[in-house]
C-alpha cells in the first residue's frame, strides 16, 4: 500500500530542506532530488519503526499550502 503525502521543499544555506508536514517529518540534500530523496527514506523508516499510535497522533489529514500577501515595510 503506498500514500501520497505533501512534501514542502525550501533552499537553506547551500542545500534544500524538504518537510513532510502530514508527519512532521524532515530531511535535507544538496539538490532537490537528493532532497526528495532523503526525505521518501525518512517517511518510510518512520513509518516501519513507529508504532500505529504515534503515526495516528502524529499524522494530520488536512494540510493547506497557499500563499498570503503581506505589506513590507
């Protein structure tokens, strides 16, 4: 069984940050891919390792990704 879960990937310093906010889980690479990458391996080692009751705590079926506009200065 496979889940389509939201990956927010963002620049940080000289590498990329991906985040998985259903889980709150996070991972980091040197590209986006390699980004991607380490965070896919990250959901999956948590999700063999935790058990039923942590993933259900942990896990947020309702994620929005938008933008807002805010004034500068």
């Amino acid at each position: 069984m496979s889940k389509e879960l939201t990956t927010i990937i963002k620049s940080e310093g000289d590498g990329y940050v991906a985040l998985c906010p259903e889980v709150d889980v996070a991972s980091q690479g040197d590209t986006v891919a390699e980004a991607r990458a380490n965070l896919r391996e990250a959901l999956a080692l948590f999700l063999e390792s935790a058990s039923e009751t942590e993933i259900e705590q942990r896990f947020c079926s309702e994620v929005y990704v938008t933008r807002v506009e805010v004034a500068v200065g």
